[in-house]
C-alpha cells in the first residue's frame, strides 16, 4: 500500500493550516501569563533605536565584537579555532528570528522537536532574542522554549541581539559580563548619538540563574567558542558568522572566515544576513573592502550553500556559479512575525520554477488581506480567500497557481485592487506605480502582522548529512494540532559533497 502523502501547502489549503480545527498543544508550554509582544508598541520601536542611529552614524558593532572576542582571548580561550567533530554522518536543526516569546515562537517548539529528534544539535541563525537582546528576556524566550530540545544549541547574534552591545548574547553563551562601551562616534552629530544610543539593561542574575537550569543537562552544552565560529565535520565544515547591525563583517572576522574557507572540504555558510532575498543580491560588505558572497563563491572555497535569517520566511534560490549550484536560501522563520512573500516579484536571478518560497505567496496575500481588513475594518473589501489571493498573484506576476484549484477563474477586480495595495509586484511594474505602496505603506507591513491565532506561517530546516550528500528540508509551523506531530514538508532537496579535488 502506498504511503500517503505528508501535508503541505503546496498540496493543500489545509496543508497550509486554513482549514485548522484545533490550536496546538503549545499553549502549554507558554509562561502563566505571557506578554502580548507588539511591533506597533511605541516603547518597543523606541527601545530598537540603535538600528536607526546605527544606519545614520555608524555601526559600532565591528569595534565591539573586536573588544568582545579579545575578552575571551584573555580568559584563556581560543575564541577564533575550529571546533573538530568526528561524527561522518550527522543531523542538526536550523532556525532563525526566533525570540519573540509569544504564541508565534511557541508554535514552532512541538514540530521541531518531534522533527528533530535524533539530531545531532541545533543553530539559532538570527535574533535570539526581541527586541532589543536583553539578558532578562533569555529564561522566556530561550531557556524556556528549548528546554525540551536535549542536544546542544550554537547561536549566532542578530542585528536585534546587538541592540544592547551584545552584551546579553556575551552573558548567556558565554559568560562574559563587562560590557565594551561603543567607540565614540566622530563627527557634527558623534553627541547626538551617544546621548540617543540605547544602553543594556541591568540583569535579573537570579532569574537568569534559575532558568540556565532548564538547559543544564551535559548533554545541551555547545562549545560555541566566539560569536562567530566553524564546525568541521569529515564531510562538510559549517562556518557561522556574526553581521552585526547593518550586516558586515569586520576586517579580522573577515581573514579568519577566508582561512576556515580554504580547501576542499565542501562548506556551508550560515549568516545573519541572507545573501540573496526578495529578489535580491546583498553580497554583506566586508570593512575595508571586499564582499561575503566572493568568499563564497571563490571555487576554491567549495561553499555548497548560504543560509541566512533576519528575513522571517523561507526562500530558496539555485544560483549557478560557474559550473557548479550553490544554494541560497533564507531561514528566519523561527518565531517573529511573518515578512511577507507576496511582494517578492518574479523572479530574473534564478529560474522562477526552480525558486522556493513559505509561505506561498498567495497564502501569504491572503494572510495580510484578512489582517488588514480586520484592523481596517474593511474586512468585506480586503479579505481574499486562498484561491482568490492566489489567482490574484498568478495574474499580477504572470504565474500558474502552485496550488492549482480546479475551480479557479479569473480574479476579480476587487482581489486584484487588494494586491495592488498590499504590494503584490506587477510583471511590468513601473516606479511611479509602485512608489506609494513600497515605500509608505510597506515600510511598516509586517511588523504590523504579528497575530497569535494560526495559522502562523512559521518554518525551520533540517540538515542531515548521510553519505556524500547533504539533505535540507524545510518544515512548516502552522499552530495546528494536527501538524505538530508531522509537520507539513515545504521544501526538500539533496546537494551531494564530494569533496573538490586536490590540486
């Protein structure tokens, strides 16, 4: 008897978590009584200033993450090695954007863990904690929700993670409490800065020290020796770094990421920042010169894939290079509010049919259509159903419907105005059309569409390497009751590792 098949978007709008009969059983795992997280909350964008002044007076982050990693030097470590590991065949989990602390990221806790057993360890690519990385929101938003998992945790700091110096991501992985004080701002406005630059937060050390007993099993310490690091494995070396702010690497992290890079062992990069997103190509500066992405791509550094958070969806883009595919793919899915797929346009860097991307883009439509005609109060005129928003989509962008509805007909001119004005990309868009929804009214979209009712849209990756290839999987956190024992399988694909030959 054939098996049937697991439940997936791409199959079903109930695979999508549409027609969800029950809300998962991570409600029990929330904290008594958990804060309601909102963007649109005044005290919160406030307390993410330092992304603002960073990006108008200069990212401090390379001079502190400098002063961070010789800190550790002088504790006796050596935070730039490369962490051996002997296992030939592996599995780990990847997630990323994670720490919200409310319903959003707790939906994602059952499916990961039920997908997750037998793995080897887990990687926070992104943001461990919102919204500013304090110290005092680690026991619910990171001890609390992965107390479960049993393996170890690597992380690697975001930009929201650095919104207080990285001084609470220092304290919990690392131990290290005297924080750097950024390095004064030069210039007319070097003032305004420091007087506007957001300070850390005093810790609660016995609230801290009570939740490190929720991951204090042996078996869950990770020997994470930096904020940016290398994991080598006999078939495939992973190398994480730290992009800071605005999403660069500094020179010396930069040498160490062309060293660990050298050779034939193939590689996989995980990072803050994704290279290629919504269409685009963000190749991440290097200080003084130079790019991410031509490390990556050198032949000689044999990078198989590039895994970046801070985006919260799931994008995968099969970017040829020379004679070889390297896999770009975003994965910051893990918790935060859903940044939307809709307004990705079709695609002109890789083949459209061979892109990847949860939530799909219709259902992602539909999503915002049924959140803003309900905070609009114009629910009769916004809200699409799946195959409307779908079918909205594949006119604007000139696509057959990835879940394709027998029933489907033409858009209406009602759905098709929604996509316009919730910035559904036209294939023969023009600036003047798109200027008012891209650049007003998208800028504050999806941090306005953090909702706690399923379905979430949320996702994370497994990665087992067997053999001589490498399997990723995408998975999908929907907040059903029925998927968080078979969690809906959005993506899967191999990328074999045999290893460059010597020269």
């Amino acid at each position: 008897m054939q098996a049937p098949e697991s439940p997936s978007s791409r199959r079903s709008a109930d695979g999508a978590g549409w027609g969800c009969r029950e809300p998962g059983t991570f409600v029990d795992l929330l904290p008594g009584d958990p804060p309601r997280f909102s963007w649109l909350r005044p005290s919160v964008l406030w307390a993410s200033r330092n992304d603002v002044i960073a990006r108008w007076f200069g990212d401090p982050s390379d001079d502190v993450r400098r002063r961070w990693v010789e800190a550790l030097r002088a504790g006796g470590a050596d935070p730039l090695r490369v962490v051996g590991r002997p296992e030939p065949e592996f599995s780990f989990l990847v997630l990323g954007d994670t720490g919200e602390g409310d319903k959003s990221q707790y939906a994602v806790v059952p499916g990961l863990l039920a997908v997750g057993e037998g793995t080897d360890f887990m990687v926070i690519s992104s943001d461990v904690i919102y919204p500013t990385g304090s110290v005092n929101d680690y026991p619910d938003k990171f001890f609390r929700p992965y107390q479960g998992y049993p393996r170890p945790i690597y992380a690697l700091p975001g930009n929201h993670d650095w919104y207080d110096g990285l001084g609470g991501f220092m304290r919990v992985f690392f131990g290290l409490t005297d924080q750097p004080e950024p390095a004064p701002w030069r210039g007319p406005f070097g003032r305004l800065a420091r007087l506007l630059w957001r300070r850390p937060d005093r810790p609660d050390l016995a609230a801290l020290e009570e939740a490190r007993k929720l991951r204090a099993a042996p078996a869950q310490k990770a020997e994470q020796p930096a904020p940016y690091w290398a994991l080598d494995f006999p078939a495939l070396r992973i190398v994480g770094i730290d992009t800071g702010i605005v999403g660069g690497i500094d020179r010396e992290q930069a040498e160490w990421l062309r060293g660990v890079s050298a050779g034939p062992k193939p590689k996989l990069l995980i990072t803050g920042k994704p290279i290629y997103v919504d269409g685009r190509h963000n190749p991440g500066p290097i200080e003084g010169g130079g790019t991410v992405d031509e490390i990556v791509r050198d032949p000689a550094h044999h990078y198989v894939a590039a895994i970046g958070g801070d985006i919260h969806n799931y994008q995968r883009y099969p970017v040829r290079v020379d004679d070889r595919v390297i896999q770009y793919i975003v994965s910051g899915g893990g918790g935060a509010f859903m940044h939307a797929t809709h307004t990705i346009p079709r695609q002109n860097l890789v083949d459209e049919a061979a892109f990847k991307c949860y939530p799909l883009r219709g259902d992602s439509l539909s999503f915002y259509s049924r959140l803003y005609g309900r905070r609009l109060r114009l629910r009769r005129f916004f809200e699409l159903s799946p195959e409307e928003a779908a079918a909205a989509i594949a006119r604007r962008l000139d696509l057959k419907p990835t879940r394709q509805d027998p029933g489907a007909a033409e858009p209406s001119l009602r759905a098709r105005m929604v996509a316009f004005l919730l910035g559904v990309p036209s294939r023969q868009r023009t600036r003047r059309l798109r200027f008012p929804v891209r650049k007003v009214f998208q800028r504050f979209r999806s941090e306005a569409a953090d909702w706690d009712t399923p379905p979430f849209f949320k996702s994370f990756l497994r990665l087992d390497v067997v053999g001589e290839e490498l399997r990723i999987r995408c998975f999908a956190a929907t907040g059903c009751r029925e998927h968080e024992v078979e969690p809906p399988l959005e993506d899967e694909f191999t990328i074999p590792l045999a290893a460059a030959p010597l020269t």
